[in-house]
C-alpha cells in the first residue's frame, strides 16, 4: 500500500480533493449507466 503523505495540511488537502473527484466521477458514471439502462428497456 503506497504511503499517502497527510504531514502537512495542504497535502491533506490535496488528497481530500483527489477522493472528492474520483467519488464525483463515480457516481455520475452510475447515474449514467442506470439512465441508459432505463432507456434501452424501453
């Protein structure tokens, strides 16, 4: 497991920022799929 750097508070923040995103990115991916699923059972 890499070493995730939180000594500083601006590196905190940056990986604060990096989970932010990457759970954004994620759950619109859901959503995209699940809509795309709605409409190809139609």
């Amino acid at each position: 497991m890499p070493h995730i750097p939180f000594s500083t508070l601006s590196e905190r923040h940056l990986v604060y920022v990096y989970l932010v995103v990457w759970i954004l990115q994620f759950g619109y991916a859901l959503w995209m799929w699940s809509a795309w699923r709605k409409t190809r059972s139609r």
